[in-house]
C-alpha cells in the first residue's frame, strides 16, 4: 500500500505533463495494488506505460508492474519488466534499482553467480546511487560467508581504488576499518578510520564524525588517552552556529564532548578539566539528551572536591531544567539540600507508575 501511495503522489505532482489518460490508468493501477489484486495491477500498469507521454512516467509504470507481478507471483514477468529497465541506455530513473532487484530474485532462485556479477556491476556504475550500498552489503555478507573478514577485506580493497572518489568509497573505507578491526588489526583499523576522515572531511563527508569517533575509541584502546581526546577535539572545531532554524551538529558531537569529560577524570584524573567539559556539554549543545547527565557528572565532581555551592547550583539547574529526567530525581546525590525536591520527583515518578500499572491491570 506504501509502495503504491509514493508512486501515486509523485505522479500526481507531475500535473498535465503526465497525461489525463496515464494517470487514469495508473490511478487503476494504484487502486487494485491497495486491493491485493496484484497481477491486475500489473496489467494496469502496463497499460499506463503504453500512455505514458514521456519516458520517466513510462519507466515508473514498469517498474510498479515489475513490482507488482513479483508480489503476485509471476516472477519471471517481474523479471522481464526488471531486466528492460536496467538495459536502458542512457539508464533511466529507475535503471539501477530495476538491475538490483532483478539481481536479487536471481540469487534468490540459485543462480548466484550472474546475480553477485550483476551487483558488482552497479557497484561501478552507479556508485554515487543509494541501492549501491544495499548491493554493497549483499556482496559482503556473501563473501564473509564464503571465506571470513580477510576475503572480504580483499575484496574492498580490490574495488575501492575505482570507486575512491564517491560516496560509495567512503562506505568501502569506514567499512574496511570495522573489518580490520574485527581480525584483531587495531593499529590498521586505526590508521582506517583516520585516513576516511581525512580522505572525506566535513562537510561533505557524511561518515566524518563517525570515524572520528571510533579512531578515538581506538587510540583510548592502545592507552594514548591525549590523542583520543585530540582526534573528538578536532570533530568539535568545525562546530557552526545555525543562524536561522536547525543545526549544523553533527550526531556525535555532543556525545564527543561528554567523552572528553569522561577520559579526563577517568584516565587524565583531571577533576578541574573535567567539569570543564561536562559543563561544555549543558551549555554547547542545547538540544543534546546529554545535558542532565552531563550536569549531574558535573556535580558529582563538584561534591567530591567540596566545592558544596558548585553542587547544590547544579543540582537546582536539574531540579528545574530536567525535572523529567532521572538525574533531576538523584539531586539529593549531590546536594543534600535538594533532597525534599528530589524526593516529591521520586514520589510522583512512582504514582505515574503505578497508575500505568494499574490501567493495564484494568485493560486485561
């Protein structure tokens, strides 16, 4: 039902352009896909594609009859429509994911060496394309199958110089890195994680936090806490401010500051540093789930060194910033001050509790 309501909007967009007759036909299409009429649907389809004034149109016909004659069963109709679509020369819009579900049924019915060949194929042909990834994942996953981590590092390895510089190369790089890591080659998966990184940097490079992160996690491996603070150091420099609405923060961002934190009073034992860094978390990152953590962590720190007006200005913070949270319930932890506050939280989280409980009693 997704599958037909997607193609019907966006054909719907199209307007005059498609053609009062196609559209008609495609809407039958439509209406007997929803049904569970698939092979009608398909011959709907078909029609539609016949009607089709311009070559888009008539490819997003074949491809939902495709579609739609697998779902029926008739799968060497599916197989046809899938086949045509991915010869197309200049490929069309829907060349490339028609050549990787045809390759799928292939191998799906045994004949895995034309169907792997044919994904290798949109491997090269189309490496900037979204379904390059699936394809990708199903080559590796069998030749890990076949012959383990090391055949498929050989693989990646073979193809990635040909494909280096898309976006399926940075897939094939930070990928290569997990699988260094995975044989026991920490320093190579190291080395991996760095050079994506640097090979793709921000903002372009859509794994660049990602990899920062791991090389961190490595370095902190290999005990050189410093350059696993250095590398999440250097993923919060190219921080930005957003002027208008959204962020340009990438995911690991906050959780690169809170881990800074950690690795100075875990490893540096550097208290001060410390609730520096916390405190960066709270303050930098507005919108990170990190926050009443962070400032709980602070206060802890703060408590452990005396510092009682530090502690208790914490814990006000969370008592009144994050009364929802689970630190703002442990304020007394760290200020013995906010305990009556601390504890009416404790007592309404659990009344909540117990009416949920209740209610589901009740249900049953």
């Amino acid at each position: 039902m997704r599958f037909a309501l997607l193609l019907s909007l966006s054909l719907l967009a199209c307007g005059p352009a498609a053609g009062t007759a196609f559209l008609r036909a495609h809407a039958a299409g439509d209406r007997d896909y929803t049904a569970g009429r698939f092979l009608e649907a398909a011959a709907e389809y078909e029609n539609a594609a016949k009607l089709a004034k311009r070559d888009r149109d008539r490819d997003e016909a074949l491809y939902a009859a495709g579609v739609s004659r697998y779902r029926g069963g008739d799968v060497d109709g599916a197989l046809k429509h899938f086949d045509a679509l991915a010869k197309e020369d200049p490929p069309g819009e829907r060349a490339f994911r028609s050549a990787f579900r045809a390759a799928e049924i292939r191998i799906d019915r045994g004949d895995k060496k034309r169907g792997y060949e044919d994904l290798e194929k949109i491997l090269r042909r189309a490496p900037e394309h979204g379904v390059s990834r699936r394809a990708l994942l199903a080559i590796l996953n069998s030749i890990v199958e076949k012959g383990g981590e090391a055949a498929a590092i050989a693989w990646e390895e073979k193809l990635y110089p040909a494909v280096a510089t898309t976006r399926l190369g940075e897939e094939i790089c930070y990928d290569l890195a997990h699988r260094r890591e995975k044989t026991g080659d920490v320093a190579g998966a190291l080395k991996g994680f760095l050079s994506c990184a640097d090979t793709y940097p921000y903002p372009r490079g859509a794994l660049w936090d990602d990899s920062l992160w791991h090389a961190s996690r490595l370095h902190e491996k290999q005990g050189d806490t410093k350059a696993a603070i250095a590398v999440l150091e250097r993923m919060l420099a190219v921080r930005e401010k957003s002027y208008m609405s959204g962020s340009y923060n990438r995911p690991r961002m906050s959780a690169a500051q809170f881990r800074i934190a950690e690795l100075q009073r875990d490893h540096l034992k550097d208290p001060v540093a410390a609730r520096a860094s916390f405190h960066r978390v709270y303050v930098e990152h507005p919108s990170s789930i990190l926050r009443p953590k962070a400032l709980y962590e602070e206060a802890k720190l703060a408590k452990e060194s005396s510092d009682t007006a530090a502690a208790c200005s914490l814990a006000d913070t969370l008592l009144k910033e994050f009364e929802e949270s689970r630190y703002a319930r442990r304020a007394d932890e760290v200020c013995a001050a906010a305990a009556p506050r601390a504890e009416a939280l404790r007592k309404k989280r659990a009344e909540k509790r117990a009416k949920s409980v209740n209610k589901s009693d009740d249900e049953d």
